[in-house]
C-alpha cells in the first residue's frame, strides 16, 4: 500500500499549491515515481489527466471565491493562473456553464470538483484472470512516435497516430513480419526518464526477430519478468477497464511493483467491435 500512500502525498501536494505554477516533475516526485508512471496511473485511477484535475479545481475554488467575495474579476483570473480574463471567462464558462459575471449574479448553477483522496478497492468484485511469465530480451520493430507528456500531448496524439496505422496499412505489414514470442500488435510506452526530456516514445510495433523492414525501426525490450492480463471484450472499453483493475485491485494487493520498463498492449488481427475480442496487457513486475 506504500505506493498508493505516495500518490495521496502527491495529490496533497497539489492541492497544497494549486496556486502555484507546479510541475509534473514536481508532482511526480511527491509520489516517488517518474514524470510519465505517474501522469499514467493518475490518469488510470481517476479518469482524468493531473492537468485536467489542476484546472478543475482552480475553476471550483474560484467560483467558490466569485460567489462569497467582492474580488474583480480580473483579479481572480490571475490569482488562479489565468494570462487574461478572457481565458479565464472561457475556461470558466466550459465548466461551470456560465460566465463568471453571470455566476456573481446568482445566475445558473456552479461545477464543484472536491479534494481528490484515493481509496483502493482490495476486493475485486470481476475476477482478473493473469499469470506471470519470464521471458528474455526480444526486439520489436514498428513506428514511434515522441510526446510531450506535460502539455498532455500524448493523450491526443496516441489515438491518432493508431488511425494512420490502422489506415495507411502499416498494422498489416507488423502482423505479417510478427515471428518473436508474443504475438499481435503492440502499444508499447517508453519512459525517457534517462535523458530528462519531458517527453515519451510510444510504439506501435511487434515482435519480429528478422531483418527489418524498410520504413521501419527497431527497438530492444529487456528481459523482463511480466504480469501479463486477458483483456476480453470490444475495443476501445475493454483495455482501460482492466488497466483501472490492475492499478485499483491488482497492485495494491499483489505484493509485485512497476519495474519501470516499457509496458505493453498486444491486439489480435480479430474484429475490434467483437464482444470476444481477446487482447493482452504486459506489465514488466518486480
């Protein structure tokens, strides 16, 4: 439960200075963890992105401030991290559904996100079925692409970089040159802790021990022992369902941790609508 104590200091954390320009990085570190393992199981845990949980709270305790006090407007758009007051009245009206003159007046009704505090459900009500495998170093081949983890690039660029793959036939091509130990397609997040550089590469690639292919590039996964999970259902509902399991149910009562290697999503050449698609997630575990 220690990591889950972690991430509660991180939360206290910015709630603490939600008045202040923090950083993931400054966050991360609260919970002991890196930048990008953290923005991942925030985001698992809570449905929502550690920028999105900022600016809604801001947004909350701002409206709570325009309600009970006389401060301009103007004022309360810097106070809570606004350049202008016309972000801040945009920003102010996409949550609360009202502008912040309206609001003032006692007109329509606010949007209040409470203080977060993480409980953890240790008795699953689905049963998760996995195993734990060992398996040695293999090299993956594909196509990756770098995202800024701290303006939230990542969320919006991964969706879509799977819809080029998906329409330009590079998902093919990975299938067929697909001879290494784990079969599919991958989604494969790369940490780049090591070089500080506030980003990560993600990969859509597989496993293949040949040559490799024109266009494309390679990449070694390390030996690594893997709490691999069956994921059964449609896509795109089925995957981050169990991905809330394993970080809600599975991590705080299984004794294992993140080794802090690159983790994995393997998809089949099955229907994605299908309600008995199977699919996989690896974990690496220590």
């Amino acid at each position: 439960m220690a990591w889950i104590e972690s991430l509660q200091k991180a939360i206290n954390y910015m709630e603490d200075h939600l008045l202040e320009d923090i950083t993931i990085e400054s966050i991360a570190r609260h919970a002991n963890a890196s930048s990008f393992h953290f923005q991942r199981t925030f985001s698992v845990l809570t449905d929502v992105s550690v920028g999105e949980y900022l600016r809604r709270r801001r947004l909350t305790l701002a409206a709570e401030e325009l309600s009970r006090t006389d401060c301009k407007i103007i004022d309360l758009a810097y106070k809570y991290g606004y350049d202008t007051p016309e972000a801040f009245t945009k920003a102010f009206r996409r949550q609360h559904g009202v502008t912040p003159s309206d609001a003032r007046k006692g007109i329509g009704k606010l949007q209040s996100y409470n203080r977060l505090i993480i409980q953890v459900n240790l008795k699953g009500v689905e049963p998760m079925k996995y195993r734990i495998v060992e398996e040695a170093a293999f090299q993956v081949v594909g196509l990756k692409r770098e995202y800024s983890y701290e303006n939230e690039e990542n969320l919006i660029g991964i969706p879509k970089f799977w819809e080029e793959v998906n329409a330009n036939g590079t998902d093919g091509l990975l299938f067929k040159v697909n001879n290494g130990p784990i079969k599919g397609v991958l989604g494969i997040c790369v940490d780049n802790i090591a070089d500080q550089s506030k980003k990560m590469e993600y990969w859509i690639a597989s496993a293949s021990n040949g040559e490799v292919p024109e266009g494309l590039d390679s990449f070694e996964i390390p030996a690594s022992k893997w709490a691999v999970f069956e994921v059964h259902g449609p896509m795109p509902g089925a995957m981050p369902k169990v991905w809330k399991q394993i970080f809600s149910e599975w991590f705080p009562s299984s004794g294992y941790e993140h080794a802090g290697t690159p983790e994995l999503e393997v998809y089949s050449e099955d229907d994605p609508s299908s309600p008995d698609l199977y699919s996989e997630i690896w974990i690496p575990v220590k």
